[in-house]
C-alpha cells in the first residue's frame, strides 16, 4: 500500500511544466485588482492631460478675447477722438474768421454784445471738447507745435522765440489739431 501512496502523492512542482500550473483564486484577484489599478490610474492620467490642455486652450481663449476687447475699445476710442479732432479742424477757420470780426469797429453796439455772446458760446463748446489754444507768443520755438513762416531781426524776444502769431495753434487733448502759424526771432 505504500507504494500505492508514493504514486498518488502530487508531483513536485519541479517536475510540473509551466502550462500545467493553474494559480489559485486568490492569485487572479490580487492580479486583476493591480491590473485594474494601473488601468485606471491610467486612464486618470490621461484625463488629467486632457484636463490640462482644455484648461490651457480655455486660458488662451480668455486672453485673446481679453485683448480683442481691450484693442476694440481702445479703437472705438481713437475712432471717436479722431473724428472730433477733424471736426474741430474743419471748424477752426470759420472761428478765426469769427475771431477778426470782433476786432473791427461796429456802430451798433447791440449787435457787437450779440456776436460776442455767440463767440463766447463757441468757446464755452471748444472747452467742452477738451480744445485748448497753443500759447505760441513769447514761447520758444518748437517744430511740432509752431509753423515758422518768418523770420525778423531786431525783435525784444530772444532769439528762437516766437515773436508773431499769425494764426492760432489747437491741441484737443494732448493731441496736435493744427500748429501755430508764427515769425520767430533771429
């Protein structure tokens, strides 16, 4: 019977080839859970990637119509600034012509007192538009305010100061609308 017992005794596993091993339950479970783990530990990092990179675009969108708004803004704003500006240049000469009216003499002193209210509402607008005249008399002379159409010796001005204006200079803002047309001192 002992030899019926050694040959039902299980082989060792040496002797067992490698496809003959069925690992227990307990094995697969183990295995499966880690294999399910890194699955989805990928599958996390993936998402995070993709997460990342929509949250990157969205940040890019953000900044672009960030400054889209900002430059349509900004234009809208130059628009507006330059169309005053050219309006107000259209309208310079008829004050200046306003502007000599008023020096001549006039026997009706009703309508002198009229026309000077009205030019006096006519200044009254060119400060609401933020239109200041250049102080060009006396000043030293600068290429981007005044327009130098003289020159004259023997003036009580120092030499390259303005000691003429012949026409008016206009700034709106910090911006040139028309220089002042001036003799400048030798």
């Amino acid at each position: 019977m002992e030899e019926n017992i050694k040959n039902t005794e299980l082989p060792e596993e040496e002797n067992v080839p490698a496809e003959e091993i069925v690992p227990d339950e307990e094995t697969l479970d183990e295995d499966d859970a880690v294999s399910e783990y890194n699955d989805t530990a990928n599958e996390y990092a993936d998402l995070e990637d993709k997460l990342a990179e929509a949250n990157d675009k969205y940040v890019r969108l953000f900044a672009e119509y960030d400054n889209y708004r900002k430059r349509t803004a900004r234009e809208k704003a130059d628009t507006y600034s330059n169309a005053s500006a050219k309006c107000i240049e259209n309208l310079l000469p008829v004050i200046d012509s306003f502007e000599r009216s008023l020096e001549f003499e006039c026997s009706d002193e009703n309508f002198k007192n009229g026309m000077s209210m009205i030019f006096g509402q006519i200044k009254e607008f060119l400060t609401k538009m933020n239109v200041t005249e250049l102080d060009a008399l006396g000043a030293e002379f600068d290429p981007n305010f005044h327009n130098a159409i003289q020159q004259l010796d023997g003036t009580d001005y120092a030499s390259n100061h303005v000691c003429q204006v012949f026409q008016k200079g206009y700034m709106m803002g910090d911006k040139l609308i028309r220089p002042a047309m001036v003799a400048v001192a030798v």
